[in-house]
C-alpha cells in the first residue's frame, strides 16, 4: 500500500486513514473467523480457510504498516468475536465465512469511496476483487445463491 518510491508513505489524508482504520478492523475479525471456523470444515475446505486466513493476514499487515508510517497508530483487533448465528457444522462454518468475506468488501470498497489517494484506491480495489472471489467459493461450499455476490461491497 505504499505509494512512493522508498517504499514508506509520509502522509495520507485523515478519511483515508480513517477509512484504513476501519478496514483493519474487519481484517482483525476475519482472521478471528476463519480461526473458528477452519475447526468445523472438512480436510479440502480447512485447506481453502487456511489459504484465505493468510491472504486476510497479509492485508492486515500492509494496513498496518501503511498506518504506521504515516503516524496513526493501528487499532488492536478485540479479544473475540460473536458470531451472528452459532457455528455447528460445514455449512454453518462456510456460511460464517460469507459473512467476513462480506464484510470486508464492504469495509475495502468504502476506503475505494472515501480516499482520493490513487495507491490506496488500488490497493482497495484489488482487496475488494479478492474478496469477491474469496466470498463466491464461500457462498458455494454454503449452498447459498446466487454464487457470485451481487454488487460486491455494497451492504444491504
């Protein structure tokens, strides 16, 4: 997420930083989901988490790291997290999954919204793509439809 060419940013503009706040908040919850939910998936889909967990903790780094360099301090992720409906089996575990794959897109398509900063608005775009498809594969393992979200990011 850096913009420059030593690879560190100097500032961004107060929503952008905002903005990245919020996004590193819903980064925080969805590795705390897919820690949870990787307990109730068969061997293919724990696999499948494992892989989306690692892509959610690598964007959480660069949020941090683009925060810190710029002088905000990145906010902690809480302790835990409640689930909106318990988690039993496979397909609640996947659906599960949906909802922070939801949720981030969400929080990655409003930073796309609120900064003017051309390095932050393609870093939020490619999350945004990713998360897409990340939510597609768990929208299918769920049994939900359609597959494919209908305007990725948008909340309802």
């Amino acid at each position: 997420m850096s913009g420059d060419d030593s690879g560190t940013r100097k500032t961004i503009d107060q929503s952008s930083i905002d903005a990245l706040q919020d996004v590193l908040a819903t980064e925080h919850a969805a590795l705390w989901v897919y820690s949870l939910v990787v307990a109730f998936l068969p061997t293919d889909l724990a696999a499948r988490a494992r892989a989306d967990s690692e892509a959610h903790r690598k964007l959480r780094g660069l949020i941090e790291q683009t925060l810190s360099d710029v002088g905000a301090r990145p906010v902690s992720a809480l302790p835990s997290y409640s689930p909106p409906t318990p988690v039993t089996d496979s397909r609640s575990a996947s659906a599960l999954a949906v909802v922070a794959e939801t949720d981030a897109s969400a929080r990655w398509r409003s930073l796309l919204e609120r900064t003017v900063d051309l390095p932050l608005r393609g870093a939020a775009l490619a999350a945004l793509l990713e998360c897409t498809g990340r939510c597609a594969q768990w929208r299918s393992s769920a049994g939900m439809t359609p597959v494919v979200p209908t305007f990725p990011g948008r909340t309802p």
